[in-house]
C-alpha cells in the first residue's frame, strides 16, 4: 500500500475505518511514506532531532484521535502537515519549552566559571600598571619589589 498513490477520498475511508487490524496497517504505511518528511518538516522548526522525532510522534496520534475529523475535500497531506504545525505551535507555547536566553557573562557565573572577560581586563590592567612601575620608578631595589607582588 502506498498512500500517496491513494485519492484524498480512499484515504478518507482508510481513516474512517473501525477495524484495528487496518488502522494499524494504514498508519504503519503513513509512517513509511510521510515518516522521514514529516520529521524534516518538524526538525526545521524546533532545530532539534529528539524534539522532532517526539513531535512527531505527537502528530501521529493527533491524526490518529481526530480521524474522524478529515474531510475528502481537503488535501490528505495539508490536513496532516497543519497538525504537526499545530503540534510544534504547542509545543513552543509550553512555558518549559522557552529558551532562555543566556549571556556568556550569565553563563560564567551560573557555572561558577571566572568571565575570561574580565581576567583579560584583569591582566591588561596588571600589565599596564607594571609598564607603568617599570617607566616611572628609578630606584632599582623598590621597582623589583613592586613588579613581584603584581605580577602573580
């Protein structure tokens, strides 16, 4: 069996069936024609393979509960391709599926990391500081001294 060769309306009496036995066939074949496009159609979307592959298995159930909701006039495609938009939709509007947005400095001090911004601010101004010991200090003994406390 192969679903894309079926018109819009044998589809429709595919999907209306009652028998288990044929239901299950019909959505294995969904699975091997439309699987791997209908993964890509989600993966773009949610940049994610395992979101993705849970989406649509998501979408599959959906089509599955509302089977009984297509209608022969519409395209078998669109109708199942705005069900796994619609499902993707959802999934964004989930508040535990936000992405937050984290700045590096954020993230160095959530992992307890020092900001390499600042150790290079750090060392400039310690490099500076003793440029600066080095050109202005004359007393030889006092200028060794200073550049060994700041230079560790």
């Amino acid at each position: 069996m192969n679903l894309k060769k079926y018109s819009n309306t044998e589809v429709y009496d595919l999907l209306q069936c009652s028998n288990e036995e044929q239901l299950n066939i019909f959505f294995t074949e969904f699975y091997k024609c439309y699987g791997r496009n209908l993964n890509h159609f989600i993966f773009k979307m949610v940049h994610n393979r395992d979101i993705a592959a849970d989406l649509v298995q998501d979408t599959i159930l959906k089509i599955y509960s509302k089977r009984k909701s297509y209608k022969p006039y519409f395209a078998f495609n669109t109708w199942f391709y705005s069900i796994a938009r619609n499902s993707v939709i959802d999934y964004h509007r989930k508040p535990c599926n936000k992405l937050k947005v984290v700045d590096n400095l954020d993230a160095h001090d959530m992992l307890g990391i020092e900001n390499p911004f600042s150790i290079l601010d750090r060392r400039d101004t310690r490099n500076i500081f003793i440029e600066s010991i080095n050109k202005g200090i004359k007393n030889n003994s006092y200028r060794k001294s200073l550049n060994m406390v700041y230079e560790n």
